[in-house]
C-alpha cells in the first residue's frame, strides 16, 4: 500500500478557561475529516516556540493547509493596528508565516483557505485591509457569520474565477457561488503571487504561485461545500495529487 501523503494543518491559541483549560492549541475537526476522505493523513501542527522543533516537523510533512481562524496582527505586515481589527493571535501569525515560507522555497504544495489566503498574501509579501468597510464603502457584504439561521456552507456571493490559472484548470474558469465568512481581505498583492478569483466589487477572492508549484489560496471555505459541490472537491483532491508526487516514496514509484 502506498503511504499516504502527511498534510500539516496548523492550530490555533484557545486561551486558558480558569479551572477548566490550560492553554491550548485547536483547531476544526472538519478541516481533519475532509483531508482525510481525499486521501490526506491529518498531522496537527502545534503552535511551537522551539524553530527548531517546528522545522523537524514541517520536514516531515508533505503538504501544508492553512485553514481558516481569526485576523493576522498587522505587525506582520508593518502596520499599526486599527480598532476595526479583531482578535489576533501572534503565534499562530509567527508559525503559519514560517511554514508557508520554507513550503514557498521547496515548492512544497500550499492550500490556504480564508485567513490561510491572508497568511499566504502576507507570508510573501503582501498586506491586508484591517478592516473591509474601510476599503470601499460600496463593497458587498462579505461576513456571513454562522447563526442559528445561517449555515457556513450557505452560497452567499458570487466570484470570477481568472482564465489560465491552475484555480481555473482545477474547477473551472467562469462564475462561481461561494459560502463567505471574512472581514478582512488582500489589500497589497505579495510579490510571487497572481489573482485567480475576484468577487463582484473587485475583492481578491483567491491567489496562486507564477510557477507550476502547487501554492493555492481562496477566500471562501471550500471544505464546507465538498458534498454539494463536486468542483470544491477537486480542489482538494488535486491538492492531495500533488503532497502525493511530493512525498519521495512516492514520487519513485
């Protein structure tokens, strides 16, 4: 049986709940049960202070996910933080830049989805709009958030995929529906990167690599709509096609 192909997908502080928690580190099961029907084995990356230990896991793993989560510190990308920005969370910022980073320069394949887009912009470059109504007052709406009447797999806006790209080759160019629960988004495109989708007021809605390296990210949250939506799970497998030829035992055979 061929090894399957180990995805780190990184966590997120929860704060310590007073005789309850200590600090820990979580994150979605969904993202886990998603990676894994596509072929995936699931390895949750803790939020390290140790570099060192962090690089001997991120060499151990053949793909990175950058899954969704609360907003980056505009430290990262050099700007004084605005009252419209909300709850940060400064070692996951410091992990998931690192990650992407070595990923980027060994064209190890990327997936990010909704903050992992902002993570990705920013790890290479790029900045973000703290806040979207501070961008443009006749911007759409963007932040759908969860209810007890909203699903997070409900189709709330459309967006343009860009012909030519590898988003495009994987599930079409065209229009797409997608779900959408963001407040902030790409201000300053990174260096490196090319927008593969834009939403109807001309948000970035995704970006990929200039080369043929598997470094993909989206706005929206595609792990919710892999049961309705057969291009969403194209996404992933073709994501796991490539952490496959990625992996060496593989690769070889």
């Amino acid at each position: 049986m061929s090894p399957r192909p180990i995805v780190g997908i990184t966590t997120q502080t929860l704060e310590a709940i007073l005789g309850e928690l200590p600090r820990c580190w979580v994150m979605s099961q969904r993202y886990v049960d998603v990676l894994t029907s596509v072929g995936a084995l699931p390895w949750v990356v803790p939020l390290s202070h140790d570099m060192a230990t962090l690089r001997a896991i991120y060499e151990q793993l053949d793909a990175v996910f950058l899954p969704g989560g609360v907003d980056m510190d505009p430290d990262q990308y050099s700007e004084s933080r605005l009252p419209a920005c909300g709850v940060t969370d400064p070692d996951r910022d410091r992990v998931e830049v690192a990650l992407v980073q070595w990923a980027m320069a060994d064209r190890k394949p990327v997936l990010a989805v909704c903050r992992g887009v902002q993570v990705l912009n920013v790890a290479a470059g790029g900045t973000l709009y703290q806040d979207l109504a501070d961008w443009c007052e006749a911007a759409i709406k963007h932040d759908y958030w969860p209810n007890e009447v909203r699903q997070r797999r409900d189709l709330v806006h459309e967006i343009s995929i860009e012909e030519g790209t590898q988003l495009a080759t994987i599930i079409g160019a065209g229009t797409a529906t997608v779900n959408s629960m963001h407040h902030q988004g790409i201000k300053q495109l990174a260096p490196g990167l090319v927008v593969n989708a834009r939403a109807p007021d001309g948000l970035i809605e995704g970006v990929e690599g200039r080369d043929d390296s598997f470094l993909i990210g989206v706005q929206w949250h595609p792990e919710e709509l892999v049961e309705s939506d057969p291009a969403m799970r194209r996404l992933f497998e073709s994501f796991i096609e490539q952490a496959e030829s990625y992996h060496p035992e593989v690769a070889a055979r």
